[in-house]
C-alpha cells in the first residue's frame, strides 16, 4: 500500500518550497515531515526532493506529486457523492492543479480562462509558465495534468484539443522604423537592427523573418522575459519583436506602432493536452479553456 501521509508530504514540501511550511499546513513538526520524506525515499531508493531554498522535485518527485493530485481530485469527486465519508471538523482538503502554458498565451487569453475555472471551482492553479513549444515536456516528465502546448500530435497518455492560433504582428515604433527602416524591410537591414528576445528558447522573431521574408538572419538582440515588456518596449523605440495582435491592435491602430511588412501575421497554432487519467475530472477546466481560445484566437480557417 502506498503511504498516503508520506506522498503528501512529499507534494506540499515540493508546492510551498520547505518543510517548515509543508509543517504548517499539515499541522505537524518539520522534523516530521522530514522523517515522512526520508522513510518514503528509502523505501523507493531514489532521491524525491532537491534540498534548498525552495526545495524542488526530482522527476520521480515529480511524478508522485501529479498523483497525488490525482488521487485529491478522485477523493473530491467522492466526498462530494458521499459527504458522511468526511472526518467531522476538518476542512475539505483543496487540490492545487499544475497545468503549464506559454508566456504570450497567459498574457492575452489563458488568464480569462483559468479565472472562469476558478471562480466556480474548490481547486487551487500553480500555473507553470514555459515556451509553447517545451510546455508539453512538463506532461512528458509528470510535472502537469494538462498544458497549453504548440505540439500537435498527442502526448503518451494525454488527449489533444486544438485551440486556434495566437496571432502575431512583427512592430516596432514609428521612430524605430524611420531610424533602422528608413530604406525598407530587407534581411540587411534586419541584420542591423535590435530586436526584442523573451530568452533561448523564443524563435518567433526568426519564424516571422522567414513567413514574411523568406529567409532569416543573425540580428542584435535585447534579452526582455516579459510579454508585456516586449509591447512596453516597442513603443520606446527599444526594438522590433512579434508581439500577439491582441496586445497591440489598439496600438497599431493608433498609430502607436507599425507593423514591419504590413500583411504578414506569424499564426502560431495552439493545443490543449491533458492527462488521460484525470481529463475526466478537468473537463470544467477544459471547457473553459477551449471557449474562451476559440473566443479570442484566430481559428484554423481564418
């Protein structure tokens, strides 16, 4: 038999980052949640939790925190088809959900979808953040129950849900283009010109260079982690980047901004992957997230 008590201990030392805290919301002592942990890796053999500050999950840590939380949204869905099954005095346990989604999606749509699920759900979110193309590594590795993800063949032992695409526009500011542009939009002047790059992983910038140009090449780049600091960024003049067409529509408009080559979106398709095991029990999740993308993003026909 597994021993419950030591997988939750295990879970909440991973969610909140220490034993001392992990102590508190089991109302216990740290040396007791360090014992939990300790006996239960022992027994499996293998190193479940990174000691630090925050303490982190191995990948088998990993994988025995989304079963834990499996195991919570089972006990749920029970208690609330058999209530006198519940200990008399004691709260409802809340399961806390990891799902994974990219940056751009969290700041244009993703949000409006899980504040849906979550005003009408007991559940708590820990929302993963990664690049559209690595967020399915999280279901891959057991550290998520479902990711917004730009892979379209499914995940062993997820189900996919296309989405729609997120929509971009290659802009920089008026001032930017007059200084950098001045004698059009080639791959020269491209070459010499500063772009915007969210880290390592973010291709957008060279993905629109070969949608618009055909082509893409080395350029100057500013390092900026932050989907609105990119559009913050482009209206000073920093640089030109892909920003979603739902952050800066109103600043193309406006004339605010410029679009590099007008007419050449960059769409980049998005699905939704869950875990086989639990989409029962997230079908509310994914409801909410599958109107609200097919309500804000760009459908496959457009």
């Amino acid at each position: 038999m597994l021993d419950y008590p030591a997988l939750q201990a295990v879970s909440l030392v991973v969610r909140t980052g220490s034993f001392d805290k992990a102590a508190q919301a089991l109302n216990v002592t740290p040396s007791a949640v360090s014992q939990r942990v300790k006996a239960l890796e022992e027994r499996l053999g293998a190193v479940l939790i990174v000691r630090g500050q925050p303490c982190t999950a191995t990948e088998r840590g990993e994988w025995l925190c989304r079963h834990v939380e499996q195991v919570g949204l089972l006990e749920g869905e029970l208690m609330a088809r058999l209530p006198a099954l519940a200990e008399p005095g004691l709260p409802p346990q809340r399961v806390t959900l990891r799902v994974a989604t990219n940056a751009d999606s969290l700041g244009t749509w993703f949000l409006h979808a899980v504040a849906a699920f979550a005003n009408r759900s007991p559940h708590l979110l820990d929302i993963a953040v990664d690049d559209q193309e690595h967020t399915a590594e999280w279901l891959r590795r057991g550290r998520g129950l479902a990711a917004v993800t730009a892979l379209a063949k499914p995940v062993q032992g997820c189900r996919v849900i296309p989405l729609g695409s997120l929509r971009y526009r290659a802009t920089a500011s008026p001032e930017f283009m007059a200084r950098h542009f001045a004698g059009g939009v080639t791959l020269a002047a491209l070459a010499e010109a500063p772009s915007l790059i969210f880290n390592q992983k973010d291709r957008l910038q060279s993905q629109w260079m070969q949608v618009a140009l055909g082509e893409s090449t080395e350029h100057p780049v500013h390092w900026l982690p932050s989907t609105q600091g990119f559009v913050e960024a482009s209206l000073l003049g920093m640089g030109w980047c892909a920003n979603p067409e739902l952050l800066v529509g109103e600043d193309l408009a406006a004339g605010r901004l410029c679009e590099l080559v007008p007419g050449t979106p960059l769409d980049t398709p998005l699905f939704w992957q869950v875990n086989r095991v639990a989409a029962e029990r997230l079908t509310d999740l994914t409801r909410a997230v599958v109107e609200t993308a097919r309500r804000l993003l760009v459908s496959p026909l457009a």
